[in-house]
C-alpha cells in the first residue's frame, strides 16, 4: 500500500511549489488591491469608462509582453524572470500607497503588468513543461483552484478584517512581499520550461493550431477578471460601502473557486481557463508547452483588458441589463467556435 501511495504521487521538480505558492500569494494579493483602487478612484470622481481604462492598462502589458517571454527566459533563465516580475509588482503595489495621481497610477499598473507578464507565463509554462501527464489534470485544477479560492478571499478581506483602503493596501503589498520571499530559494532558478532540443513554436502558430482554446481564454478573461474592477466600482456608485462593493467582486472569485448573477460570471471565467490550461498541457506537450500557455496567456489577458473598458462604456450608457447582453452574445461566440474542427499539430519552427 505505501508503495501505491509513493507511486501515485508525481515526481515534481524542486522549486515548483514554491512559485506555485508565490504566484497563489500574488493572485490573493492582488484581488484585495484592484477593487480597493477601483473604490478609490470612484470616491475621488473618476468615471466608470477611467476606471475601465486604468484596469485594462495591466493586461495591455501582459498582452504586449507575451511575444518577448521566450526570448527574455532564454537571455536570464525562468526563475530569475520570474523573480523579477514579483519585485516589479510589488513596487507597484507600494506606488498606490505614496500618491493618488491618476496618471501615476496609470504608470503603475503598465509596470505591474510587466511584471505579471514574467511570473505569470514563467508560472503556467513551468506547470505545463514539469507536471506528469497522469497528472496534468489533477495538480493544474487544484493549482487554479488555489487561485480561484485566493480571487475569493481577497476582495472579503476589507469587510473582514474591517480595514480601510490604505490598510488593504499595505496587506497586499505584505502578501506581494511574502511570495517574493518564498521563491528566492535556489531550486527556482533551477528550474526549466522547454525542452533544450526543440525550437520554440511561434505564437502565431499556437493560436493557429488551437484557435477555440485561444478564444475561449479571451472569454475567460473578460469574465474571470475583466469584471471585478467595474463591477465594484459600480457597487460603490449606487450606495456600497468599501466592504459590500467590494465583495462584488469576491463573488466572482468565488465562482471561479468551485452563487447571484457575479458567481456566475466568476465561474464561466474560472472554468474556461482551468480547462483551457489543462487541455494546452496534453496538446503542446510534444510541441512547445511555453508557446501554448503563452497562447493562452495572450488570450486571457487580451479579455481581461477588454472587459472592462467595454463593461465601463456599457455600464455609462446602458446599465446593467446592457451589461448582461453583451457578455450573453461573448458567450454564444464562445459555443459557436467550438463547432469548429481542430487541427494536426504544427512542426516548432512554423
């Protein structure tokens, strides 16, 4: 019996638990502070569409950045990249407490989504390339349940611990701190995402070879995290205090994590990634596990940044219901494009 059960459990490479902890502590980080920001800016008189603009600015990072994450893990190597992006966020993070500026802030959250561009694919390539296949599903779903249960907890932490917008600012960046810290040991600068003998796959390629998985990430942003900034925001402007606005979007992380119009939302966006990644894992296996995830990555945060500048437009001109007519018609693209054939897998140098 104690054989089965040592046999059973997958042989993982030192320094993975590690950044998958790291990376739980910044996504637990950081659905505390963008609501709370959210809040502030509203407070101060920004408007929903400036509010939009301000949460889209770190996935236009991401999304920029995606194309340059191979060469940049090739030139410094995956763990330092990774590394580099925490330091990167939580300097942000500790810019929103030092000024209310509305452009600084913009400065800010660019620079926090460069930093999300290298710890997030350095994260979801180091799964993808280092997990077993007998065990791709299991570790990934309980590694996206972590984060689903970190967007959860976070935006509740205002109302329960009952604390104001600075003081939730300074836990994020302690939590920012935390994962820095848990991943300076180093085995993580040990740690590979590709195979040495293949050329990387183009990301043109990826997207080309799983075009409906490519999609269903963009969908998958839009709901899972283009929403919870706008959605506070619009709690506060109807009459939420920090903590109830706020715990809009705690709603959304907690339909992510296994629930009331947010967890519903929350749980379409969850789930498309959890799959979405889990499916990349067994596809690009024998290709380029970093091009996949990286793929993905482009698609989620390209709807992580649409989301709320459509949502805020929406919002200031139609309301709510408009709200919930444009996010029906992103989802019937959705099933639309799985009606789709797939293809062979491309050679690594298309």
């Amino acid at each position: 019996m104690a054989h089965l059960t040592r046999s059973a459990a997958p042989k993982l490479p030192p320094g993975l638990l590690r950044v998958m902890l790291g990376t739980t502590l910044v996504v637990l980080s950081y659905s505390l502070l963008n609501p709370v920001l959210a809040v502030r800016l509203q407070t101060g008189g920004a408007s929903s569409t400036a509010i939009g603009l301000f949460a889209m600015l770190p996935f236009i990072s991401v999304a920029g950045l995606v194309p340059l994450v191979p060469q940049l893990f090739a030139r410094v190597g995956v763990g330092h990249a990774y590394r580099a992006g925490l330091l990167l966020e939580l300097v942000s993070c500790l810019g929103y407490l030092v000024t209310d500026d509305y452009r600084i802030w913009c400065g800010l959250g660019l620079m926090a989504g460069v930093g999300a561009a290298a710890a997030w694919n350095a994260t979801e390539a180091l799964i993808a390339h280092n997990v077993p296949p007998s065990h791709r599903g299991r570790l990934t779903g309980l590694y996206q349940a972590l984060l689903g249960a970190g967007m959860a907890l976070g935006p509740m932490l205002p109302g329960l611990l009952r604390i104001g917008p600075m003081e939730a600012n300074a836990i994020a960046a302690g939590g920012l701190a935390l994962g820095l810290l848990i991943t300076l040991a180093p085995a993580v600068t040990q740690l590979k995402a590709m195979h040495d003998d293949h050329e990387p796959m183009s990301l043109l390629s990826a997207w080309r070879f799983r075009p409906a998985l490519a999609w269903a990430a963009v969908v998958g942003g839009v709901f899972e995290v283009g929403l919870g900034s706008i959605t506070t925001a619009y709690g506060s402007q109807i009459g939420m205090n920090l903590a109830a606005a706020t715990s809009i979007a705690g709603a959304l992380g907690m339909g992510s994590f296994l629930l009331v119009c947010a967890a519903a939302w929350g749980g379409i966006g969850g789930a498309l990634y959890t799959l979405s990644m889990i499916r990349v894992a067994h596809d690009f296996a024998d290709t380029s596990a970093l091009a996949g995830t990286s793929a993905m990555i482009a698609g989620y945060t390209a709807g992580g940044a649409l989301g709320p500048l459509v949502s805020g437009w929406v919002f200031d001109h139609f309301g709510a219901g408009g709200q919930g007519c444009w996010l029906a018609v992103l989802a019937l693209s959705l099933l639309l494009m799985q009606t789709k054939p797939t293809q062979a897998a491309p050679r690594a140098t298309d």
